[in-house]
C-alpha cells in the first residue's frame, strides 16, 4: 500500500462527522485537551492530514494546549520507522523530524497510534478493494 493522503483526508472526514458529528475542529482540540479519548485520537490523525497542516499546527501546538498529541504521533511514527514503509512515507511527505519530539511517548501512546494508521489502512483495503497490497510487510512493525 502507498500512501494515498487524498483518501486518508476523505477517511478523516467520515471518521470526523461520524465521532462528532457537527462539532467544529476548535471543539473538538478543547475535548482533546481535556483529555477526551475519541477527541485525542481524532486529533492525532487530524495533524497528518497535510504537510502544511501539521506545520501549522505545530507552530501552534504550545498556543493551542496540545504538544502531548505531537509528542504521541511523532514518537510512534519514529518508533520502528525503519520497519514501516507507510510510516517513512509519512514523515517524509510531512517533512516530521525526530526532534520535534519534547517529550518521547512509549507503550500504550504508540500502540494506540499504530492501531489507529492500521485501522486507516483496514478502511482503505474495504473501500478501495485491493487486498494484494495490505498482505505484505507495509504493516509489520506497526
């Protein structure tokens, strides 16, 4: 599977209006600082939606409360990257670095996020059809 960020945006968005329905991004990032489980998760997709989103939101990640979600999603995507070619398209596409990392998340945060990118790629593989891709290595390691 190659990453396909126009579908992962289409994805977002279903997961989005499924989860919150008609609530606004600036709600839910108030959830997720309070610690909201689904919010958290939500957000922590939501950032890899484009290079210039995550950007944007890192430069504000302090002013909006939420550096512990770039801590989460750039410590799982660092975490075994060399072992995940879905990840290494990610951080590259993105341009994330490792230092970006104030305070490395380990355990539960990375599986929680690895099982949310499975989760996108299990979706892909149901709507897009094409199961030959997802039985290879791209999710060992995740």
């Amino acid at each position: 599977m190659k990453w396909d960020q126009e579908f992962f945006n289409q994805y977002l968005d279903d997961l989005q209006k499924h989860l919150f329905e008609e609530m606004n991004l600036s709600e839910i990032i108030e959830l997720a600082k309070g610690d909201h489980h689904r919010a958290r998760r939500l957000l922590n997709l939501y950032i890899l939606r484009s290079r210039v989103v995550f950007q944007d939101f890192y430069k504000k990640r302090k002013e909006l409360g939420i550096q512990s979600i770039f801590d989460q999603v750039i410590s799982a995507l660092f975490h075994e990257v060399e072992r995940s070619p879905i990840k290494q398209e990610i951080v590259e596409l993105l341009g994330i670095e490792e230092c970006m990392i104030e305070s490395r998340v380990e355990g539960y945060g990375l599986k929680e996020f690895n099982k949310d990118i499975l989760a996108f790629g299990l979706y892909w593989r149901k709507m897009k059809g094409d199961l030959a891709h997802l039985r290879g290595d791209e999710f060992k390691g995740m």
